[in-house]
C-alpha cells in the first residue's frame, strides 16, 4: 500500500507546483493514530517522500474524534491549502459536506467515493 499511496499524493500536490501556489496542502489522517501500519502510514510515507523530493511542505491534522472531521478539511482549506487528502471512508460524509462549502477547494477522499465535482476519489482493491 505504501507504494500506492506516493504517486496519489504526488499527484494531488503537483498541480500546487504548476500553479506557482506557496500554500501547503493538507492531509487530514483517519481517526487513530498516524502510525498506524495502515492507511495513516502510507500518507504519512508518501507525503514525506513527495516533500523530500519536491521540497514542498504540507500540513497534517490529527483527529481524535469523530466531530473533528468537518472541522479540520475546512481549517486547512481556510489557510489556503491548494489541496487537501482525506484518509479512509469514514470521511465521506465530512469530505461531503465541505465539497459543498466549498466548491472552489480541491479534495482528495481515500477508499472510498465522494460525487462531487470537486473531490478526486481514490478506491483501491482489496
């Protein structure tokens, strides 16, 4: 999986480079722990080999429960990431809801579908 997931950040963060963007994309983890030796590690993994190899940074957001989801996609779009990455399917109704809020922002949703014109979704197979 942590194959997989550097050529999905890398492409989600590339655009930022060739629209001359300086603002810092984000990456919303799933609920638990960064390291989690499953979705939240391969992020992690691929962020920081894009950042290594680009040398643009990003932010990363943590959350600890469920009512954080909303709240830190909009924060990191506020600051003006060019991008964000939502990690796992229990985002979608968060990612879902700040698509409509904001319909100029650029999401990403992991494992799982989001129909909004502004969110790319990310679906591996089993």
């Amino acid at each position: 999986m942590r194959h997989l997931m550097w050529p999905i950040l890398l492409l989600a963060f590339a655009s930022q480079a060739a629209a001359g963007n300086d603002a810092a994309p984000g990456i919303v983890y799933a609920q638990g722990a960064k390291f989690d030796k499953s979705f939240n590690e391969a992020a992690y993994t691929g962020a920081e080999r894009f950042k290594a190899e680009t040398g643009i940074a990003y932010r990363e957001v943590e959350i600890t429960n469920d009512s954080q989801r909303v709240q830190a996609l909009s924060t990191l779009i506020r600051r003006g990431a060019p991008v964000v990455v939502a990690v796992g399917f229990d985002q979608r109704t968060a990612v879902e809801t700040v698509a409509q809020g904001f319909p100029q922002a650029r999401l990403v949703i992991i494992d799982t579908v989001v129909d909004k014109p502004n969110v790319q979704s990310v679906v591996y197979r089993e």
